[in-house]
C-alpha cells in the first residue's frame, strides 16, 4: 500500500500541472482580461485613484484630450493615456511574454508562492484563509448531515424493498431533488427570515456582529443558529443520490450466494446484513465520498453563500472569475485540484481499511 501511495503522490506533480497549465493558456485567451478590467475601473477614478492604480502620476488626466491615447489595443482605454496604459500593464505584469508569464507561475506554485490578488489588495493566501472557515462549516455540515440520513435510510429501504416506506420515502426525496437549492433557499427566507411569515433566523453572515462581545455557550449557540438555514438549503437535495446508491448496493449483496449460504448456517439478518453485506456494499458509498464532498464543499455552496451572503471560497471564485483577477483564480484552482486528488488517495485507502482483501500494490 505505501508503495502506492508512493506512485499516487508522484502522479499528483503532472496532473496539477495538466490543470494549471491548460487553464492559464485557456483563460488568456478569454477577451476582458485584468488590464481591461482596470481601465474600465479607472475611467471612473478620480487622480489620486488611478496613481495608486498605475504606480505612476495620474496628472496626465489633466492634459487636453487632444493628447490622450485613443488607439489602444484596449478598447476601454480612451481617456488614458498610453503611460497610464503601459503602467497598468506593468503593475499586473502584462508587459511581459505569455510564456514568461507562465514560467514565473510555475515558479511560484512551486514554492506554494501565490501572490498577490490584484484588485483586493491582499496576499491570495491571506484571502482563501479568511473565506476558508465559512465553506469548511458549510460543507463539512452538509455533507455530515446527508450522509447520517441517507445511509441508515438507504439501507432500511432495502430491507423493505417494494413497501409502502419504500414507495413513498423515494417520492420525498426524488422530489427534494428536484427542488433548486437557492430556489429553496429563498422559499426558507420568505417562510423563516423575515419575509411574510415568520422572523426565527438571520439572512446575513455567519456569525452576528456582536460575537466577539458574546460568551463562549453563545458564541456557539449565534454560530449554529446562523448555519441552520444554508445548512438545510444544501442538504435538501443531497439525499436522493446518496440514499438511491446505498439502497441498490445493498438489494444488489442481498441477493448474493454468501447471503444465503449465510442463512443456512443459521445467522441472523441483523449479523448478515452487519458484519458481511454491510462491509461489500459501503465500497461504493466510500467510492464516491470524495467526489461528493468536492462538490459539495466547492461547488453546491457558491448559490447559497450568494443568496445568505456569506463570504466563502465559492463566491470568492465566482467573484474574481468575473474580475478576471487571475491570481485568485489561478491559486483557488490550484488549490481545489490538490484537495481532490489528495481525496481521491484517501478514498483509495479507505477502501482497504473496508475490504482488507484489495490490494493496490498489485495495480
């Protein structure tokens, strides 16, 4: 196992840099880039904004527009000059070659160096550390809460395939499933936040402002109140994946030939279902743990931190994609592809721990 192990860490260098690399030259060639993004910020700019901008002294905004560069490759750059341009480019390290650009990148990864954001002024670790907690509560929260609900669930429809339990549990969730999650976010604002029926929870943020000031017990007891209603908006969707896959990998061992040899040794179903089907049919449910809490912890959060304003890493990404702020957006990708891979060497070894019988050392 360790020499797999061993092999799984070697492959993570290729394949981050698979990702980066693809999605730096993609990205750059998407119209709207960062230099864009900041003459059309400095159109708006009074002098002393646009020589923080540039680095440089903004009062060439004074000069008469007949001496104002009107012929920029940058279309959004009428009314700055061709110095205020290049300074632009410079600051954000445009005025050097793509592929300069790219090695410096690697470089920099390479040391687990990612700069610094370009709008934001801050550090992008500094960024990713402060909207960290909020999408580790969430995603940790929901993806706790579903697996407790649909594995005991799944399992008893199993046991009771066909039933009216059976029949009326996949209507719930099928339907749970079907509902949109900031859909259903909104519907829990307008029935319990305020809106036209009751005022029970907040809309705003993780905590209340006035935490610091409070007690440890109160403290404790904001935070959960302030987590319930994105918690619940999350989950709601997530159970009829989950239940599905654990009820069909158990109807599918159940009817196995080791089931009923088991039987006829004179086993109970509790010790058949525990100690012998239970082991087969959680491999797949762990399978496919990684890629669930990956989706969950980056992707299912962004719409609901949208919708309760909580400034996690999903909105952040959403948030500098749209600005193009490359840093961040370079670094977060970075970042999420390294937690995948690292789970899905987890799950490797999970597997195992289940089933001693896999062996990857023989793959």
């Amino acid at each position: 196992m360790r020499a797999y192990i061993f092999r799984r860490l070697l492959l993570l260098i290729p394949t981050l840099w698979a990702i980066v690399t693809i999605n730096f030259f993609l990205v750059q060639l998407a119209p709207g880039g960062p230099v864009d993004q900041a003459i059309a910020y400095a159109q708006g700019m009074n002098s002393s904004m646009l020589d923080r901008l540039t680095g440089t002294s903004a009062e060439t905004l004074d000069q008469p527009a007949s001496n104002r560069n009107t012929d920029s490759s940058y279309t959004g750059a009428r009314g700055l000059t061709e110095e205020d341009i290049e300074a632009i480019k410079k600051r954000f390290g445009f005025d050097q070659p793509i592929y300069v650009r790219y090695g410096h990148m690697l470089w920099d990864y390479l040391r687990f160096d990612f700069g610094e954001s370009l709008f934001r002024g801050s550090t992008v670790v500094d960024l990713i550390v402060t909207r960290l907690p909020i999408s580790i509560s969430l995603g940790i929260w929901t993806t706790l809460i579903v697996y407790l609900v649909s594995i005991p669930l799944g399992i008893r429809k199993a046991i009771q395939h066909g039933s009216r339990f059976d029949v009326w549990t996949s209507s719930v969730i099928i339907a749970a499933h079907a509902i949109p999650q900031f859909l259903f976010a909104v519907i829990l604002i307008i029935f319990f936040a305020g809106g036209k029926f009751f005022d029970w929870f907040p809309i705003r943020g993780m905590v209340s402002n006035d935490w610091s000031e409070l007690s440890w017990g109160a403290r404790i007891a904001d935070y959960f109140w302030h987590m319930v209603l994105p918690v619940i908006a999350m989950t709601i969707g997530g159970f009829a994946g989950l239940t599905m896959l654990t009820k069909n990998s158990f109807l599918d061992e159940i009817h196995k030939q080791y089931v009923v040899t088991a039987r006829a040794k004179g086993l109970t179903d509790k010790a058949i279902l525990y100690k012998h089907v239970f082991r087969n049919a959680m491999l797949l449910i762990i399978a496919g743990f990684p890629a669930a809490f990956i989706s969950i912890f980056f992707t299912s959060s962004l719409l609901i931190e949208v919708v309760f304003s909580l400034d996690g890493l999903g909105l952040l990404g959403y948030e500098t994609t749209l600005q193009r702020d490359y840093p961040v957006m370079f670094a977060t990708l970075y970042v999420f592809g390294l937690i995948g891979l690292v789970m899905g060497i987890i799950s490797d070894v999970m597997y195992t721990i289940v089933d001693p019988r896999i062996n990857f050392d023989q793959l």
